[in-house]
C-alpha cells in the first residue's frame, strides 16, 4: 500500500497522547493507594501532563482531516458505526479528548470532591479525578482497538489481518506515552514517578519488540491466497505478465503501491528496529541512573521519530491483491 503520512502522524502522534494520559491515570492510582509518592502539586502535574496528551490528540486529529478528500464532509464518517471500525475511531478520538480535558479541568481546579474511601488502614480515597480517570482508561484502550481493527479486519490485506496488528498499535503507542512521561516526571522533579515511569517504559518497549517481531516473522512467512494462477484461472506452475494494459498510471498504481525498492523496505525495517527499541531503551537506562533531562527527553524525541519509520513500513508491507495486475509499471 502507499503510506499517507497524514495517517501516519494521526495513530503515531494520538498514540502518544493516549499512552501519556494512561502513565498519568497509573501513577495517580499508584500514589492514592500508597505504593508511590505522589508529586506534591497534582494541580501542575495533572494538569499540565493532561494538556500535553491533549496537544498531541489534537496534532493527531488535525493530521487525519489532510486524509479527507472533503473536509467538510468529514463528520459523515461516524454514520456507519454500527459495521464499521473508523466510524467508531472518529467517535471515539474526540470523546476521548474531551475526558482527558475534564480529567486534566478538575486537578487544575482542585474541585475534586471525594465520593468514598476504601481500606480501613490504607484509607484510599476515590474522588471525581480517579471515577474520571477510570472512565477515560476505558475510552484510551477502546480508541486502541478501533484504530488497530480498521487494518486488522481487512482479510484481503494478509499482512494486516492478525491481532498482533491491535496489540502492536496498544503497545508502541503506550510505550511512547510512558517514555513522555519519563521526562516529563524528571521536568517537573518527581523522582518517584521518574523510576516507575521509566521502568514501565522500558518494559512496554520491549514488549511491544517482542510483538512486532513476531509480525516480522509471521509477515515473511505469508502464504498469500491470491496469486497470478487464482487471479485468471490458470493453473500453469509458469505465469509471467508482461505488461498492466496500458501506459499510463492511475490511482490503483498510486494509491495501492509504494513504489520503493526491496533495498529501501529492508533498510526501513531495520532503521525503525534500531530507533524504537534498542537506543530508546539505552538512554532510558543511563538518563534513569543519573536523572538526566536532556537524555530522557531523547528518548522520547528518537522512538517517535522511529515510530515514523515504522508505521510506514507498515501500511508499505502490506500488499494488495490488485497488484497482481498491475505488478508490471
């Protein structure tokens, strides 16, 4: 398929501002239970945390209006959300946004009334920010699944049609989101939050390697169920084509085909291999040893840029059946 870099940002860029607000949400139920310490203003750290996930949700949605060859018509996508999974995305995104302002609003404004406590010693306090936080969780891991099932449901596009896809878009997207929050956590002089966080960054990373690896592999081991001899009916163990039919291009020569060499797809897939995991992770450990800013904001800056790299690769991997027809250009 051709990568549309304005799809490209949308899941990079809304991945990120989900995964930040689910560290944020996490270490907030950390610290209300006791297990970590909390950051002394919650109304700058929530609040400002909540207004950065929301600057990237917002980038993110900016980018998918580039998609639509009528902007304006835009809000029709969400009419078929009972059968379909972008409908459902397009639902989804701005409720989302909007729970993460109303969970940034009541840090910010200390209206955080407590409903009831749970514990007789821990004494857990369950107030409008964590009933809030809840509801917003739900809605960030449903935003994860409706935008990995609009490719995993294609069955045609083999490379797509596997749950690996929905579980690599949750994973990398949560990794990022904690990897931001790593430096966010050490900006605002939150040690305790800094470890977790950043533990919790270099688990999900690797997590999500292990998964998108294992996309690789299945990916090179396809065994496609369209070929050149299902195609025209012709079983012959020897088909060659020749020729598309003309000789001009169009939109299924556009839109359905990267038009890279093996060369390029094979050093894409390794450069993204090398930014998304194994450096993101290196400057997670030595900016966690030292507290160091400067390499945890790095980290951030190198696994998105990687991410790029690999969402690319993977609307590129995929390979349309139509190209059978117009493999010859």
């Amino acid at each position: 398929m051709h990568p549309a870099f304005s799809v490209i940002f949308l899941t990079t860029l809304s991945g990120v501002g989900q995964g930040l607000f689910l560290a944020l949400y996490t270490g907030q139920v950390y610290a209300v239970a006791k297990v970590l310490p909390g950051h002394a203003d919650t109304a700058a750290f929530y609040g400002l945390g909540s207004l950065i996930a929301l600057l990237f949700l917002g980038a993110g949605l900016l980018a998918s209006f580039f998609h639509l060859g009528h902007p304006e018509r835009g809000w029709r996508a969400i009419a078929q959300w009972r059968t379909s999974w972008l409908s459902r995305e397009v639902i989804i995104l701005p409720a989302f946004m909007g729970l993460v302002f109303l969970y940034g609003l009541v840090h910010y404004t200390g209206w955080n009334p407590v409903f009831f406590e749970i514990g007789q010693q821990a004494n857990i306090a369950i107030d409008l920010s964590m009933i809030v936080g809840a509801i917003t969780t739900v809605f960030a891991f449903a935003l994860f699944i409706a935008t990995g099932m609009i490719y995993a449901c294609i069955k045609f596009l083999q490379e797509w049609a596997s749950p690996l896809t929905v579980i690599n878009y949750t994973l990398l997207g949560s990794a990022s989101g904690f990897t931001l929050a790593t430096g966010y956590a050490a900006y605002q002089g939150a040690p305790g939050l800094l470890k977790f966080y950043g533990a919790w960054a270099i688990i999900l990373t690797v997590a999500s390697l292990i998964t998108r690896g294992a996309s690789l592999i299945r990916n090179a081991r396809i065994k496609y169920k369209s070929t050149l001899q299902t195609a025209i009916g012709v079983r012959h163990s020897n088909i060659q084509q020749k020729s598309q039919g003309f000789m001009a291009g169009s939109f299924n020569t556009r839109e359905f085909f990267h038009h890279k060499t093996a060369a390029f797809m094979k050093s894409i897939k390794w450069i993204f291999l090398v930014l998304v995991f194994p450096v993101p992770v290196a400057l997670l450990a030595l900016g966690l040893s030292s507290a160091a800013l400067g390499l945890l904001a790095a980290a951030f800056v190198v696994q998105y840029l990687g991410l790029i790299a690999e969402r690319w690769f993977f609307f590129a991997q995929a390979n349309h059946p139509q190209n059978l027809y117009y493999q010859t250009i």
